[in-house]
C-alpha cells in the first residue's frame, strides 16, 4: 500500500460530520470507527432488521457500508473544499455475509486531482474469526468549490 | 428485450414469499411491485431515514433494491426446487437519487443452467418524471436443488 | 435512446483520424463503420490469428474493439479542443464468440462534461444472424484543452 | 495471499498447452513467464503494433493479457478434466500503459467449485520501475468434465 499525505490536516473532523449527515448510516446502525490517509473503516452490528431470507448480512446493507467505506477513504485525500461522488462501483460476493458485526473497508489504491480509485469490502467477523465477504473496486470524483456541508454549494 | 418462458409456473407466489423472508427490504419500506417472467420491479418512497449527506436516496438503498430486483429477475425463470445468489454486480451512479419514489428495476439479459445475467437500474420519480439514477450488470448463480426457504437444504 | 446533439460539426472526421493512429486496430485488423452522435461501431472479420483455445475470438480481441467503440461514442460529443480516456470498463462474456465477423459497438448513456457513461457491447455474426456475445459498460472521461493529435497537448 | 493446493499436479503442463493454443497471445508476442497455483504471469514487450493513439499500449491489449492470465490463475486450481471460462472482468485504468515491456497477472482471491474470482492487473516497466496501469476483478467459471483441449468435450 502507498503512503499518502492529506492536502487537509483536518480531514478526520470534515469526515466525521459528513458521516453523521449520512441518515441512511444511522438506519443502519453503523458507526464510523478508522480514518487515516486512503483509508476508512465503518462498523455494523449484525441485527436481524438487515437480514436477507437465510437470515444472513443483505448484500446491500454490506454494499452500503463498504461504498461508504470507499467514499470516505478516497474523501480523506481531497481538499477541504470539496465533495466526493460515487462514479461507479463493482463488488463481488465471496462469502455470505455471516457474523456478529461487519467492518467495511476502503482502502485508495490511486488519487488523483479528478478521480480516485479504491478497493473495497466488508469482512465478516463470527466466532472471533474475519472473512472478507465482498470486494470490489469503487471510481469516486472530487467535485472542487463544492463543500461537503454545502456551505458554498 | 427476449421473452422468457418460465419453468416453474408459481414462481411468482415463490418469489413472493422469499421477498418476505428478506426483513432487511421491510427496513427499507421496499414492496415487490411487479414480478414477470425475467423482469422484478421493487419500489421504495423517499424517507429521511434513508438519505446521505446531501439529502438524496443513499447509493447503498438503492443498491440494495436493485441488487435484490435483479435477483428476483433471475430467480423467476429457475426451477422451484432452486435458490438464487448474486455472485457480483457492478453499478453506475448516472444522477443523484433525488425523487419521492424509486423503482429498482431488474431485467434478465441472459438466463443459463447454473448462470444468469440481468441489467439493474433504479429509476427515480421527481414531480412526475423518471430518471434513471443507477444503472449496472449483475451475475447470478443458481443453486439446484436447494430450495429457498431452506425446507430441502 | 437520447438523442444528442454533437458539439463539434466535424466529430466524425475527428474519430476518423483519432481511429487511424491506433495502430492496435489495424493490427487486429478492425474497421470503423458507423459514428453518429453518441453511437460508434468498429467491425472486425474473423481470423485465426486472433482466436483463444477453442478457436473462437478471444475476448480480449473482441473487449479491445468494444473499448475503443465506447471510446469513440462518448468522444463523438466532445469538443473539438479535448481528448478521451478510459477510466474503467466491465464487461460480462454471455455467449462464446463464434461467427464469421464481429460489431462491437458503443452507445452513450449519460454524457456529462467531465465524465460519460457507455454501454458497451460485441455482436457476433455467424451464418447470416447476430448473438450478443458481450455487454458491459464503460466510464470515459474527458480532457479538456488536450486535443487527441497531441497538437496543444 | 492465501496458499493454494492444485487438485492437479500437472496444472502447469495442462496450462502451458492451453496457452499455446491461444493463437492471439502469439499475434500480440504474448509469452507465459510464471504459473503457481493460483497465480500466472504473462509477460509482453512493447511493440508499434500493440499502441493506440497516443502511443501507449492499446487498453485492450493489456486487458487481453491480464484476462488471459486471470484465466490461467484460476485454471491452475481446477481439475485436469475441466476448462475455464471468464464469465466477466472488470478493468480500472490506472495510469497510461507506458513502458518497454509489461506484465499481465492474476492472482486467485476466491478458489469454487464452480466460481472463481481473481484480482487481474496490467504493470507497465518503464526504466527499471514497476507501475500498475490496470487493476481489476474476474469471474471464472470451472466446466468440470469438459476438458480444455476439447478431448472430451
């Protein structure tokens, strides 16, 4: 992995109130528990409320945390003034999402003015043991003179 | 668009029934709104619950419903005595989820023994217009001989 | 299908040129046959040369010409002063690749100032009718100021 | 990277033979440098031939040797009396392929029975450095009893 350097000390901070904007990450029930430079890890307990019919993790409840995930790792590199945007993204479904909580991962494989790249997953956590239950790979754009905060939106 | 016959002539009570077991779509407010051969539509209402931080559909909530209408696409042409499994999907996000009510939409491009493909979208409803707001591909594997509800499994 | 309304009159004779310098199709031997706003289609004739194991194209030869047919759909709508790059492209094999010629064919579906979305698709002609072999999508993006001659670049 | 048992000890033979029947590997001067269970190389020299506008290697070039050896990565895992099918790639372009020669890999992240998931990558050497210019994931499909020098087929 490649060692990245912040254009924006404070990203941590901007990050962290973007999260909690985020209603759907509440609905969830995901807490926001890593960001470094390239790289955000987002939490999820299991609960039956996000189930799929065998009773395991929706691939979309883990879809939503490791996209999120992606978007803040890539996020934590842009400027202060600045808002990230999902282009597009591709997960394949290793595993069934099996476990007591999830963490989804983002990781920036390649950063650059316009365009990011990351890979990202979600890892299932059951019995004290990580499966990596999805991965893929996420393209995100850094809109510039566009705060996340829409204060000058 | 091909026409598809399908091999279990229930399927749609079938994929209703499956549809409920997912307790995650309820957490969404999502209802199965059309089941045909080939072809599932989900629809979701706008709530604040499952908003990100600009006050748009999250990308994962729509993810979610279109990952699981292609799969029900899928499932509708495979025998009874079958279950379905996204094996990857892959979207792109075209616009901002921005509308009182969507629609994830899947649609079978190509339907194997053991591998399906469809195209997914989400269609978002705005004052009365359409527009597409995520469109992508999605491969399903299916699992002969174990049934859904797990009765044979 | 949109309709699109070109910015540059000249688009065609533009991919014409850009076409000719890629000496990559004329290795494979392929020809472009059809630019209109949004819409490009590159033909290629079957020839051993290009085939995998089982004799049929290989789906690199088969993904390389509808890459380059995206490429030149979204470019068609870009200005005259720009150039275009492949930003990523997925692509789902659904039918080997047997015929006698092949269209790969690339069709916009969201063109945006910086980013353009294609679908993406390899049709194959044998005995006188077309399979889809392969469809997928693609994200281009373009650079402004930087013309694809490398005149201002 | 996990460690990975072959079922078949002669993979590299089986996998050897196959690659030589794939006549486009020969007409892009594609040569199969490295093949571990769950790994393969192939490795390819920049040639005029291979390069498209801007003089770099043709993205469809990279993606064919990067595809072809994903295949490989997954083959080395299954079966003497089996074939391997790509059921869908995905390519982010990472940097332009600029360099003297450049390697095609895969590696193997998920060995099934019936599926396969690989990462793929294209690295571009330039002056003695290595850089990724591709990166992405593959679906393998395992066609068990269908082997790939169609001996029995």
């Amino acid at each position: 992995m490649s060692t990245f350097t912040p254009q924006d000390p404070d990203f941590e901070a901007r990050i962290r109130k973007s999260f909690a904007r985020q209603r759907f990450m509440g609905t969830l029930g995901a807490r926001l528990v890593r960001v470094e430079p390239g790289l955000c890890e987002i939490e999820l307990e299991h609960r039956p409320e996000l189930t799929q019919q065998h009773g395991y993790l929706h691939a979309g409840a883990g879809a939503s945390i490791a996209d999120s995930a992606g978007g803040y790792a890539g996020y934590s590199l842009m400027p202060a003034d600045s808002s990230v945007l999902s282009v597009e993204f591709k997960l394949n479904l290793l595993e069934p999402a099996r476990g007591e909580r999830f963490i989804g991962r983002g990781r920036v494989l390649r950063a650059g003015k316009r365009l990011t790249v990351c890979e990202i997953e979600l890892e299932a956590w059951h019995q004290g043991r990580a499966q990596r239950c999805l991965y893929g790979l996420q393209t995100l754009a850094c809109l510039h003179g566009q705060p996340d905060d829409g204060s000058r939106g």
